[in-house]
C-alpha cells in the first residue's frame, strides 16, 4: 500500500471547490496578504513627512513672526507729478480695522494686542510640538485652535491694510490712486499654508507614532547636565549683553547698565536693539520682530534643556539658535559703524560714539551656548549608538 502524496492530506471536499496550487503547500503555510494598517502605514511614515511634522510648525510661526511687522500693501496717491507714498504692515492692518468703528474702541486694543501675542505665544507652543516624542490630542486642539486664531487675525489685517488711507487723502484734485500687495502679506501667507499643512501632518503623525511602542526615559548623565547647564548660562550672558548692557556709547567708559538707550549727563548709551534697527536702515519693526524671535527660541531652550524626555530636535534648534544670535551681533556691529559715521545726538556737549561691553558680553554668551550645544550633541550620540 502506497502513501498518499502530502498534499492530498489537507484536501477538504466537504468545502467549496479550489483548484491546487502547488506554492504554498502543508497545513502551517499562510499566504500573505497586505493588512489595511500596513497600507495605511506605507506612504506617509517616512522620514521626509515625519521631518516635515517636526520642522514646519516652528518655521510657520518664526513667518508668521516677522511677518507682521513687514509691509503688506502699499499706497500711492498722485497730484499731477507729485507723489505721495505710504506703506502699511500688518499691525497697521488691525489698527485700521479697529478704527472703522468708533464705539468699537475696546476690541481695536483686544485685536492689536492678539495681533502682538498670538505669533509669540505661538512659537513658544510650536517648539514644543516639534520636541515631543508623543503629541497628544490636547496639544494638537491647542495648536489648532491658534491657527484658526491667527488666520482670522490675518484675514482682518489684510482688509484693513486694503482699506486704509493715507496721511494724504485723494480728493477731486488728485490724479490716481495705486494700491499694490507688499511681499509681508505673502510671507503670512506662506506662513499659514505651512500652519495648516503641519496640522494635517500632524494628524497622520501621532496616530502613527501612538501605535508603537512607548520610548524609555533614560536618566540624565552628568554629561547632559553638564551641557545643560552651561547652554542656559551662554543664553543668560546672551540676554544680558542684548538687553541690559549698551553696545555703543559716547561720552563715558566703563561698564554700564541699562533696559534702553539712555541719558545720564554727558554719557549716552544705545543698546543692541538700536543697533540692530541702525542696520536695517532704521526699521525698528523688523528688528523687534527679530528680538522677539530669538528671545522666545532663548527661553524655550533654557527650559527644554532640563526637561525629561530630552529629543535631538532640542539640540538642533539650540545650534540653530546659536547661529542666529551670531548673525544678530554681526548685524549690530554693522550698526555701530553706522552710528560712529553719523552719530546721534542725545547732548550738546557728546564726545564720540565708542564700542561698548554689550557686544563682548553677547559674543561670549553665543560661545558658551555652543559650547553646552555641542556637550549635549556628544550626549545624544553616545547614547543612540
């Protein structure tokens, strides 16, 4: 009696017909077929999407930052040959939509002051999304709700700036009236298209990174803390030569303390942010935008450093912090060549404008900040080798 062919052992006809096939065969073979989470896992758990999760909600919000304070239209008004040019920048946009009604004096300020905090709140909140290894539903409702915030801060901007008159007014006697976008409207633009981009990658992001296993916390080492700790004093000595100590001064020498330009008999101060509007050619907004920037990415970092959960996103937006700062000091020392060619002046008996202690104390902090970025770099590759 011969044995039956292997095969033939796991035919079934009490079932419906199949035809043989002779790849795969035997009682343990499995034939395998694509899960519907493994469709769904494929296209976007990549890391390029997964990059862009991170990064474009901080970039978004630094736009949207600057943005504000940059032109977004631009009016002219013409009387025969003569001229009459005005810009207005997104602030300028909620001022003039709060105007438009007299008894609606309280929501102009409301509006203005959203105007002001919102994009600073929001960087601050958009850093700590970019740091998270897992974002919670509560983050991300917060995150969409500033952006809904600051698209409708936005799109009343915009009327006001395309509404807005100048400080001449186009009578019968004027010849034209031209009114054209400025690039500060596109760059809030672009700011809001990367927002809401960020938020639907989000989206895929978290339902992606919830299905894995949760990351171990590892103990801080003593190299971590060493770099922490000398990262927030480079930041501390960075704030206090930017804000407290005078780039610039005339009349007197030593070191000096102070929160703005200032007058004290024959000396004189002016300070980096003074500076660093003498380089952009007197245009304090563009330069408040910029020290708000860094100064809020400065304490995000002075925070983050010592907070669990450390991700090498942290450290990379340190270094990126660092070379900021650098090019803010090398700005603002462009700033006191300008000042030291065409010196202010605050009395009438002021000497000559002289290099102050600030700059020294800011390139010493941006140093020293490098120095903790770099310690804690060496940390986070020695533990994910």
């Amino acid at each position: 009696m011969h044995d039956e062919p292997r095969y033939a052992m796991t035919m079934d006809e009490s079932g419906p017909y199949q035809p043989y096939q002779p790849y795969p065969s035997g009682p343990f073979a499995t034939v395998a077929t694509p899960s519907q989470s493994t469709r769904d896992n494929a296209p976007l758990n990549s890391p390029f999407a997964l990059g862009l999760a991170r990064i474009l909600p901080p970039l978004s919000a630094l736009l949207l930052l600057v943005a504000v304070r940059l032109p977004w239209a631009a009016l002219r008004i013409a009387y025969g040959d003569v001229l009459f040019d005005a810009q207005f920048s997104g602030m300028d946009g909620i001022l003039r939509v709060g105007s438009l009604d007299s008894r609606s004096g309280l929501l102009g300020v409301v509006l203005f002051l959203l105007w002001d905090v919102a994009p600073v709140c929001g960087l601050f909140l958009t850093l700590a999304l970019s740091i998270r290894r897992r974002i919670s539903w509560l983050l991300l409702s917060v995150y969409g709700v500033w952006l809904l915030l600051v698209t409708a801060l936005s799109l009343l901007s915009l009327r006001g700036v395309l509404t807005a008159s100048g400080y001449i007014e186009c009578d019968a006697n004027c010849t034209g009236v031209t009114r054209a976008i400025e690039w500060g409207a596109w760059v809030a633009f672009a700011a809001l298209v990367f927002g809401w981009l960020a938020l639907a990658l989000l989206i895929r992001y978290r339902a992606r990174i919830e299905r894995g296993p949760s990351a171990t916390v590892a103990r801080y080492s003593a190299l971590h803390r060493a770099g922490a700790a000398v990262l927030t004093l480079g930041v501390t000595l960075w704030a206090l030569g930017l804000y407290a100590v005078p780039w610039a001064t005339s009349g007197c020498a030593g070191l000096h303390f102070s929160l703005n330009h200032f007058v004290r008999g024959t000396c004189s101060g002016m300070d980096g942010y003074d500076m660093l509007s003498a380089t952009l050619s007197g245009d304090g907004q563009l330069a408040w935008a910029l020290f708000e920037a860094v100064t809020v990415i400065g304490l995000f970092i002075a925070i983050a450093v010592w907070l669990p959960s450390l991700t090498r996103a942290t450290w990379i937006i340190a270094a990126g912090w660092s070379l900021l700062v650098a090019l803010m000091v090398v700005m603002g020392l462009h700033g006191i060549q300008v000042t030291m060619a065409h010196p202010p002046h605050f009395t009438y008996d002021e000497g000559p404008w002289e290099l102050s202690y600030g700059t020294s104390i800011c390139a010493l902090g941006i140093v020293v900040g490098v120095i903790g970025t770099a310690l804690l770099a060496r940390d986070e590759l020695r533990r994910s080798r």
